[in-house]
C-alpha cells in the first residue's frame, strides 16, 4: 500500500508500486519525441529517393507502431511496470518483436528526423533510440520479474526490436508465437 503522506505524481494514480526509473525514461522519450518537432526551417536539400524513403520510413513506422497499440488493448499502458491483469502477448506484432511499438517509433522518428532537414531533430532521434534502449531493457527486467520462465523462453525465441536475419539470407526468420498468457501462479 502506497504511504498516504507521499504525493503520487501525476499519472500514477492508483499505482501500486510506482517506478520511478521507468517514469523518468517515460519522460525521456517525451522528450526526444519533442525533439523531432524542433521548430525551424530545413537547412539542406533532400534528393528525390531520400525524400521518398524518409516517408516511407515515417508511414511505414507509424503505422508498426499504431498496430502493436491496437492489438495490446487494454494491456496499453504508459508506465513500464505491467498491471496485476496483464497478458505475455507473443502473437501479431509480439510474434516478431518484443517491443513493436519502439521499433515503429524509431523508424518513424528516423523518417520524420530526415524530412526536418535540421540537425536538432536527428540528435533527438538519436537520444530517442539510447531512451527507447534503455526503456525495453527496463521492460524486459519487469516482465522477465513477473512471467518467469514463459517470459526467458519468449525473450530467447523473439528479438527486441528487429528479426533476426537468417544465416541464408533469404531474410528475417520470424518465429510466430501464439498465446497470450497470463503468469503462472507464484508459490
């Protein structure tokens, strides 16, 4: 139980085990975010391929991102801790990657940075992948912490961020998962 004399900072209500460490990479990644949209004009040129790979990169991105939101539901949440209720999702986007939602954020971060044609917004995008870095470390930590053995077996099947390429070449081995769990009962 929380202790009633503590102020809970905004956005934790209801809390229980409040992490500190994971609201301020929370707020990090807010403001690297921020950072894509440092105001300005573009300083250089982009040629017509840059251009049109930077907006594929910024669509292709957001859309990675929208639907590994969409298919957590009710399990979407700010903070890094997952809830009593949550579930290990291994399938739809968390078939191939442990943390789909980063990986669409860098990407589109990295076409949106492209398309400002400023240097702030690249350094953003840089300090936004060290934050996101070290945000799914700190999520693996708690989910490993609450799912145990069902969450090492995922981690060892499923990357982070990107699909393993395979050892031919023949592109990503993606290792499709598909359960939804919940954690074993702890003794």
């Amino acid at each position: 139980m929380a202790d009633p004399l503590t102020p809970t900072p905004p956005g934790l209500v209801g809390v229980e085990h409040a992490d500190p460490y994971g609201a301020a990479l929370l707020a990090a990644q807010g403001v690297a975010g921020a950072g894509l949209l440092w105001p300005g004009r573009g300083g250089w040129p982009l040629s017509r391929p840059v251009r049109f790979l930077a907006q594929v990169a910024l669509t292709t991105g957001a859309a990675m991102a929208a639907t590994a939101m969409a298919h957590l539901g009710r399990d979407l949440r700010p903070q890094s801790r997952p809830g009593e209720d949550t579930l290990l999702h291994r399938d739809g986007a968390y078939a191939v990657a442990r943390h789909p939602i980063y990986a669409g954020l860098l990407l589109g971060g990295l076409g949106l940075a492209v398309l400002r044609r400023r240097p702030e917004p690249l350094l953003a995008e840089a300090v936004l992948a060290a934050v996101l870095h070290a945000k799914s470390r700190h999520e693996d930590r708690l989910l490993q912490e609450r799912f145990g053995g069902e969450w090492e077996a995922y981690a060892a099947e499923v990357p982070a961020l990107v699909p393993r390429w395979g050892s031919r070449g023949s592109g990503p081995q993606l290792t499709r998962a598909t359960s939804r769990t919940r954690p074993s009962a702890r003794p």
